[in-house]
C-alpha cells in the first residue's frame, strides 16, 4: 500500500478547512448579536409602570347576563 499526497488535494482540504472556520465564526458572531438584541429587548421591558398597578381589583368582577 502506497500513500500519494497530491499537492492540489492538500491545498483543497486546507481551503475547506479555513471556509469551515469562517463560517463558524460567522455563527458564533450571528449568535453574540442575536443574544445582545434579545437582551436589550428584555431590559427595555423592565418593570411593570405605576399606570398598570392602579387598582389591583379591576377586572375581578365578570359580570354575565343569560
């Protein structure tokens, strides 16, 4: 059994190998931007306004007419 390295076969699977490292950079980039922006979406939630608390009882009375 003989081993052949081929020069443009070496060069092919060195040219994969670096589009396999971009695109995972690319991803891991995509990601820390898709958390970044989930983040800041929570943070401008924030907490419930005194409008929203004003009276607490509001809606816990149904009335139904049959």
């Amino acid at each position: 059994m003989s081993v052949t390295i081929d020069s443009s076969a070496s060069i092919a699977v060195q040219t994969q190998a670096s589009h396999e490292l971009l695109a995972a950079s690319v991803a891991k980039s995509q990601q820390e931007l898709e958390g970044q922006m989930a983040l800041a979406l929570i943070a401008s939630v924030g907490s419930p306004t005194a409008e929203s608390v004003v009276n607490p009882n509001l809606g816990s009375v149904i009335n139904i007419e049959v």
